[in-house]
C-alpha cells in the first residue's frame, strides 16, 4: 500500500471529512461533466432553442456524465490502484 491510500484516504493524503468531500467532487469528474453540460446548452441556444430547453438539457448531461464517471471510477477502483 502506498502513502495516502490507506482507507479513509481519497488517494491525495486526506483522510476524514475534507478528504471525504474532495473525494465526492472528484469521482464526479467536476470539469468533464460541466464541459459537456455547458456545450450541451450552447447546441440548443444555436440551434433556436428556447433557454430553458438549453438549462434542462445542459443540467441532464451534467448529471449523466457525473454518474458515468462515478460508475466507472467504482468499477475499476481496483486497477487504478495498481
């Protein structure tokens, strides 16, 4: 086992609440979710869509990229520790 993977670690050497909650922002994939989500919004405005069609459809991607990128960090928890 390597430093900062003992459990209660999120892998960065945090242990307990903050490395708890720096752990659930990161298995979201905060950058790649929001990415997808803001050009998902930015398709429909130029498309013609109305905005509010924009925000739902942009907040969707948000969400299903964040579960997509959690499901995958859980499936392969294993082998990303090496």
């Amino acid at each position: 086992m390597t430093a900062g993977a003992g459990a209660g670690s999120n892998g960065m050497g945090r242990s307990g609440p903050l490395g708890t909650i720096i752990g659930l922002i990161r298995i979201v994939h905060p950058y790649p979710s929001l990415l997808d989500g803001l050009v998902t919004g930015a398709l429909v405005l130029i498309a013609g869509g109305p905005f509010l069609t924009a925000i739902r459809l942009g907040l969707a991607m948000v969400l299903l990229q964040a579960a997509i990128g959690t499901a995958n960090d859980l499936a392969d928890e294993a082998v990303d520790r090496g």
